[in-house]
C-alpha cells in the first residue's frame, strides 16, 4: 500500500465533504474508515497524488478495486468507471427517494453496478439515512 502523507488525506477528506465520492453516503455514519481510492489504480499507472485520490467507502471501494472500467448494464458496452476528478457526480446519478441510485450514463449505469451500490443492504441504509434526512450529506 502505498503511503499518503497525511495533509494528502486530509485534502481528500476535505474536498470529498466527508462523503463517499461514488454513492455520497457520510463519514459519520459510516462505522469503518473510509478509504483514498485511487481513481485510475496504482496498477495502472495511476499516481498518488490529489488530482487521483478520491474518498470511497469500504464498500465502494471493495467492489471498485483495480477497476478502471465496466460494461454498461444497458448496451453491454465496455466504458469507463465515473470518475470523481474529471466528472460532475450528478451528470451520471440521480438519487431516488426510496435510496437507489440511478445511472444516468454509462459511466454511471457501469459505476452502479460494478460497486453494487444498489444491494439490498446498501439501499435499505441509504433510505434509513434519507427518513432521518442525514443523506445525501454534501452542503
């Protein structure tokens, strides 16, 4: 792993608004760390630096992994993942009110899907989130 210094991380935290760059979902109610995830990965050339960092949650970033692409679910496609330095987040996704995230591209639909942002699980918190109007938390 490779080591961030830490004014890095807190630049990316900052930035990030303490929330999840993929699904928005908060720091704060989240109960594990969350992770600097590189944008384009280290194993692909990817560099550690601010303008390649973004915040992800553990389970974001779990699904995300090396991946730097994957098919949209709606043309079978292969595109790039959303990418939270160069792309607007609401450009791709749309939030609905019962939790689930929408794609509205194929970087987006691809995104969704590759990170399961719309399991079970993760909806039900999302919602739960929004019923205590917690989420989304960006200002």
């Amino acid at each position: 792993m490779t080591h961030v210094p830490k004014d890095v991380r807190d630049a990316v935290r900052k930035r990030a608004q303490h929330c999840c760059e993929y699904c928005l979902v908060g720091e704060a109610d989240f109960y594990f760390t969350f992770h600097l995830d590189h944008v384009i990965s280290e194993k692909h050339r990817g560099l550690t630096e601010l303008g390649n960092l973004a915040l992800s949650c553990p389970d974001c970033n779990a699904y995300k992994g090396a991946d730097i692409g994957a098919n949209d679910p709606n043309t079978g496609e292969l595109v790039r993942l959303f990418n939270p330095r160069t792309q607007t987040w609401g450009e791709h996704f749309v939030i609905q009110d019962d939790g689930m995230l929408l794609g509205l591209t194929p970087e987006g639909r691809a995104t969704v899907e590759l990170l399961q942002i719309n399991s079970f699980e993760r909806i039900e918190q999302r919602a739960e989130l929004i019923g205590l109007g917690l989420y989304p938390r960006l200002s």
